[in-house]
C-alpha cells in the first residue's frame, strides 16, 4: 500500500510542476525534494509516472521549471558525492535523481535551443561553493561537468558503489575526496590484482549511474550525421579528460568487468534461469560505455601524427598503452569468450546462458584492433587469433538473411578486413577446421580459410554490397593459403563464372573490379601455393571456358547492349578504395606502401606492361586514379550510375589489363597433359587426376611471380561515420529497458518499424 501511496505522491509532485505557469523557486526545497526524497520509484516507474508529452510540455511552456529541475537533480547528485552517501536515504536519494536524469536528458537533448544548458554555469552549481584544493572556484562549473565528475564520483563510492575497506561501524562513511579510487576498480584483470567479493547491489548501483552516464553521452544521437564528425561531443571531450580524476580506475573497471564475465558461471545447467545475473547487466552498460568513449578523431590511434603523448582522450591513451603480455592475454581470452558464447552447444537445450550484446563486443575488438597495435599483433601471433574468427563467420553467416542484422554483417567484414592486412592472419588461416556448430554452410573438409571462403563467397544479395570488400580479404590471404578444398575452390570458380557474364559485367560500372580481384586471389595461390593447391588447379582446369571467354570477351556495340541493372538499397560505406592503402611484401616480409597514381595519364604505361611484371597490381593502380572520383559502391544508386552505360572504349581500358598470363600459361601446360593421361588410362574418376596434379610442377613454366600486393585497412571519414551511425544504433535498439531513447527525435539514423 504504502509503494502505491508513494507513487501517487511522485505522479502529483509531476502534475504540479507541468500545471504550474509561475516559475518555482529553487530554493522551495519542498517542493523539489517530492520527486527524490521518495524511497521506492523504479526506473521503470519513473518512465512510466513522467510522460514524454508532459516533459516537453514543460520544456515549451514553463522552461525555468525544467531547468531548476535539472539543477537541482544534479546538486542532490554533487552532494551525495561528497558525503560519500553514508546513509541509506542518501542512497536512494541519489538513485532517484539518477533515474530522474535518464530519463528528461534525452528531451533536453532533442530540442536544439536547450542542447547548450548544461554546458552553461547556473549560480550555486558548483561544489557547495567552496574553492578546493587547487584553488578553482566550482561555482563557474557548467552543469554538464558537475553532473560527470559527480557520476564519476558515485561509481567509486564505499559500500554504495565499490567495496568499503574500513572495518568500522557502518555509520562512518570514509572521505570520499581522499580515497584513491584506483584501490576501489570493480575488478581484477588490467592493472589490479585483488577480485572484489560480487556484491549485487553494488552491481545494480553502478548499472544505474553508467546508464544515466551512456544518456549524458549520447548527445550525439540528436545531431544530424555531417555536424557530429566535426566537432567532438563535449561529454565524451570532458568526460575522458585529465579533469576527471577516476579516468584511469573507471577505463580499467570497465575494462576487466567486460573481460572477466564468464556468462556460463559454474556451468551448472540452467543456472541463468535460476538465478538473476546482475552482473550481466553491469557488463552490457560496461561495453557500450566503453564503445561510446573510446572515439579518436584522428582515425587511429596508431598513426604516426600523435604525439608519443597519445591523444587527449584518455580512454584512448590507456587503451593504447596497453602492452604487458599477461594484460593483452586477458583481454583477447575474455573478449573470445564472449563472442563464442552464442556458439555454445550442449546436450541440454537452452541449457546455458546466451548473452545478447555480441554487436557491442565486435565494436570493442575492432577498437582494441584499430587504437592498439601491440594488441594486434598479440591476437594474430598464435592460433587464438580463430577463437575470434569463428564467431565473427558465424554470425557473418547467420545474419545475411536478416534485413535488420545488416550492420553486423558490416562490422564483421571490417573486422576481417583490417585483421587479413597482416600476413600472419593468412598464415594462421592454414590450421583444419573441425564444425562444432550447426552451420548452414556446405559441408566440407578443410582449413579456417576454407570456413572464411565458403561463407564470404555465398551468393546472398545481402551480401552483394560488400563483395569488394570480401573480395578484397580472400586477395589479402590468398598468398598464404596452403591447400583449399574442393568446396572452397569451387566456390571461388562459380563466383567468377557469376561475375564474368557479360550481363554482370556491363550492368555497373563497377563490376569488371570483382574479375580482376578473382583474378588475383587464383594467380597469387598458383605463384605462391601451387604445390598443395591440387584442388584449386583442377577446378580452374575444368572451368578453363570461362577463362578463355574472358579473354575473347566481345566488346562491340552489340554485346555491349545491357540487359538489366543490379541495385542494392544499402546505405553506402565508402569504397574499397578509399578504405584501404596499398602496401607490397617485400622478401624478408615487410610491408613496403605502394603509393597511388594521382593522374590518369600514368596508366598508359600499363597497356604495355610485359609478360613478367605485375600487371594485377598496376591495373589496380589505375584503377585509383581512374575512377577515385566517379567511385562509388555496388550499394549506391546514385543518378551518376543510373545515366551511365557501358560502350566499347570501356571495356577497352580494362580488358586489356586483365592479369591472365598466368593462369593462361598454367593452362597451356597442363590441360594437355591431364587430357593425355584420361585418353591413355581411360580415367574418368578426379581422384586420379588430383593425385597427378599433386605431384606435378610449374617450376620454370610460369611467368615471373609478381610481388605480394596487400591492401591494409585505412580509416577515414566515412568510415568513421559509418561507425559512429552503427554503434548509436546498437546501443538505442538494446536499451529498451527502461526505452531511455524512445520516440524522441533521433537524428543520427533513422527508426524503421519492422
């Protein structure tokens, strides 16, 4: 009865203030404290009791109102951080203003006349008015950074938020300014050693305050696409700055929270249905906390323009700096064990816990990926680099059916990307695959790149805006990839037959670039892996016609004539072109940068280019300089595509170049003599010829081999964007408990209902 009593009291407290035309004072502390001093509002209850209509009601017709409000809920905020919140009442008292912020922040946000209040100095805001130590007077504080340093504040805060290390009575709160909140962090793992006892309250708590922390920080939601890339979002700016003086405990409670949460637990079956796991809550506000943080706007964190510094973003600087091996294990063991978790299988259905904010992890790797070298370097210099490799197929595979998963696939495919820009990814590709989960793949016998192959090369037209990019990996490792099954080699055959129909071909301006990509990845594996490739080598055999159609591709006004166009309505990311930076292999196996053409008149050389150079790599030279402008993705439906047609003077400039000495000259050699041997033995079983070809050789037969031509992941604008869109738009879709975002006007992506 008395909860009820309760609500009533809330729900008449939010009819007041929306009824009221005269502005309340702030100092009406009665009337203020009747929508904190409560002890038993839920979040779920205040997103229920304050209606969106009723805050933007008063954002509109009594504007002072909703701005004491917000002060007054943020004062309450610095107070319990620096009492320390010894009491109970104090407690709850902080975790209703919390609740109170999350949810009018968002309307706040929405209205661009009001994005600027909390970033402004209301009289009395600051720190009870006092200068501290370093003599700075907090009362010219903006509200945003009270409100931050308080929530920062909270989060290390004894027996509220972290575990208390007095052993006094509980009345005695310890001096929340004098503590070292490094000797508070939630968790072992990264720079801590102690593993705190789990405590479900202080889990619910934290939850609490990152969410109302993720709400701060999400501004960027409310900005249109263009304007947010240009200028930082000032919570984040603050919020990651040296004036935060729990940084470095918060990135590392962070941090070791996400990678040590085991979400199987003792692996007692149905544990999760048994009991309720607070601390997966905890770890879903965790990663997107950090996902959110983590933004650099240089790119990356690991070009050379930094200074040894690193950025101003401290998030970024200690995720870079990150570099002892037991650390950097860590984390690539608890983030792999993460992103197999949907993989688990057992004899018991649904019999353990499957997390749901396998998106969220994926943006975090490819962060740890993208600002951490050393990081890299570690995840690629053993096998485990495959723990993270399976899930990301796995997902990559299951989610191209599924029109609302189309981000997933995107971030996969970057992932795979930037990780197949290294050799010893190729490399590690050559361990056998062995299916442990149900798969709806063709069944094969083979190697993880087997596994990458036949689920990168699946005909989907999910996937049809990322073949370049697809194609783009397979070339990256294709040097390294000692023996492809016959699944594999097959698929790669029918990608080209697909890509080679002169319909295909002539219906983009675009397309001829997937050929030359195949073209590449088969004269790479013949130069460089001929010797356990039997299986490649005899498919190109069988599929010889549609090497030699290639070549005798007709280019008349006729054959040109299309007859039809392929469109693909996903928004673009920028090209393959634009995504990547060419570097060559040299003999001791570093990478040297190829640098690109700036003017088309240096592709004339290419027509003439002799039997032994590199024709596949300078063709794509060219093709940078050709088309950098006019480029835009198999995606785009732009008008520029739509007015264009193919005629005989373009299929002129490319087919010329097409890279086919090699595979032309494995035919010419081997064709003959597979033939002889089936007249000769009356051979009409392949294992025969395989085992031929097993021991056959091209030593001395082929071409010059060319060098190893690799394109490294490069971050830009676009990209960027692209993953800023993508990660708002995950952490909006997953925070539906309370819906902190709903129906307010987003403006960084769009809602559809499906």
């Amino acid at each position: 009865m008395g909860n009820a009593d309760t609500k009533l009291h809330f729900r008449k407290a939010v009819i007041q203030l929306t009824t009221k035309t005269q502005p309340v004072e702030a100092t009406d502390d009665a009337f203020w404290d009747q929508f904190w001093a409560d002890t038993s509002t839920t979040v779920q209850d205040v997103f229920a009791l304050v209606p969106a209509a009723e805050i933007r009601a008063v954002r509109e017709e009594s504007p002072s109102n909703l701005a004491t409000l917000c002060y007054k809920a943020v004062e309450r905020l610095v107070q319990g951080a620096d009492s320390g919140c010894p009491s109970e009442k104090e407690r709850q008292i902080v975790l209703n203003c919390t609740r109170l912020l999350t949810r009018i922040l968002p309307y706040i946000f929405e209205d661009a006349d009001w994005r600027g209040f909390f970033w402004s100095t209301v009289p009395g805001a600051g720190r009870a008015g006092h200068l501290d130590e370093d003599g700075i007077d907090h009362e010219s504080r903006p509200l945003a950074e009270s409100l931050l340093l308080a929530i920062s504040d909270l989060l290390f805060c004894p027996d509220f938020t972290a575990q208390s290390h007095k052993k006094n009575s509980p009345g005695t709160a310890e001096d929340i300014r004098s503590i070292d909140s490094c000797e508070y962090i939630w968790e072992a793992g990264v720079g801590f050693a102690q593993s705190p006892p789990l405590n479900y309250i202080h889990d619910i708590n934290r939850t609490e305050l990152l969410k109302l922390l993720l709400t701060c920080l999400s501004e960027a939601m409310y900005l249109p696409p263009s304007s947010e890339s240009k200028n930082p979002n000032p919570w984040v700016t603050f919020f990651c700055s040296s004036e935060n003086r729990h940084a470095l405990p918060l990135f590392t409670s962070l941090l070791n929270v996400v990678c040590a949460y085991d979400p199987v637990g003792y692996g007692i079956p149905y544990n999760h249905l048994l009991f309720s796991d607070h601390r997966e809550q905890l770890v879903e506000q965790a990663v997107q906390i950090l996902i959110v943080t983590l933004e650099h706007e240089a790119g990356s964190a690991t070009g050379s323009a930094l200074q040894p510094a690193g950025p101003d973003n401290l998030f970024v600087n200690y995720l870079s700096r990150i570099h002892r091996e037991e650390d950097l294990s860590f984390i690539l063991k608890g983030l792999g064990r993460l992103m197999n978790n949907p993989l688990v299988q057992t004899y018991l259905p649904r019999s353990t816990k499957k997390i749901q904010f396998h998106q969220e992890l994926l943006i975090l790797f490819w962060k740890f990926c993208d600002f951490n070298k050393k990081f890299l370097f570690f995840v690629l210099k053993s096998s485990d680099v495959l723990d993270v490799l399976v899930p990301i197929l796995f997902s990559l595979n299951d989610a191209r059916a599924d029109p609302s998963r189309v981000g997933l696939m995107h971030i996969g495919v970057f992932i795979l990307l930037l990780l197949s820009g290294e050799r010893n990814f190729g490399v590690r590709l050559n361990k056998p695959f062995t299916l442990h989960v149900p798969m709806d793949i063709p069944i094969f016998t083979g190697t993880h790149a087997d596994l990458l192959i036949v689920i990168t090369t699946s005909g989907h037209q999910r996937l049809q805006p990322l073949f370049d990019c697809l194609l783009t990996i397979i070339v990256n490792i294709s040097p390294y990839l000692k023996s492809l099954s016959m699944v594999a080699a097959n698929k790669l055959l029918h990608l080209l037959e697909a890509f080679t129909t002169p319909w295909f071909l002539f219906s983009s301006q675009e397309n001829h670039h997937l050929v030359f990509f195949l073209l590449e990845v088969f004269n790479n594996i013949i130069q460089y892996q001929f010797d356990g490739n039997s299986n490649l080598v005899y498919a190109i055999i069988r599929k010889r016609n549609v090497f030699h159609q290639l070549a005798n591709l007709l280019s008349d006004t006729a054959s040109i004539q299309r007859p039809g166009t392929l469109k693909a309505s996903l928004v673009a990311t920028p090209g393959i072109d634009k995504i990547t930076a060419k570097s060559q292999v040299s003999v001791d196996g570093t990478m040297i940068t190829v640098p690109t053409s700036d003017s088309p008149a240096d592709t004339s050389a290419v027509g003439g280019a002799s039997d032994t150079e590199s024709n596949s790599e300078r063709d794509h030279e060219a093709y940078h300089s050709e088309s950098e402008a006019a480029r835009s993705r198999l995606s785009s439906a732009s008008s520029s595509s739509a007015a264009w047609s193919a005629n005989t003077d373009w299929v002129l400039s490319w087919k010329a170049k097409l890279p086919l000495q090699t595979i032309m000259r494995l035919l010419q050699v081997l064709v003959p003599q597979v033939e002889k041997i089936c007249i000769d033995k009356g051979l009409t079983d392949e294992s025969e010829i395989l085992k031929f070809l097993q021991h056959g050789t091209l030593v001395g037969l082929l071409p010059v081999p060319h060098p190893i031509l690799i394109r490294k992941y490069q971050a830009n604008a676009g990209t960027a964007m692209w993953f800023r869109t993508y990660m708002w738009g995950v952490i909006y879709l997953r925070n539906v408990d309370p819906p902190i975002w709903y129906d307010t006007d987003i403006r960084l992506f769009e809602i559809q209902r499906i």
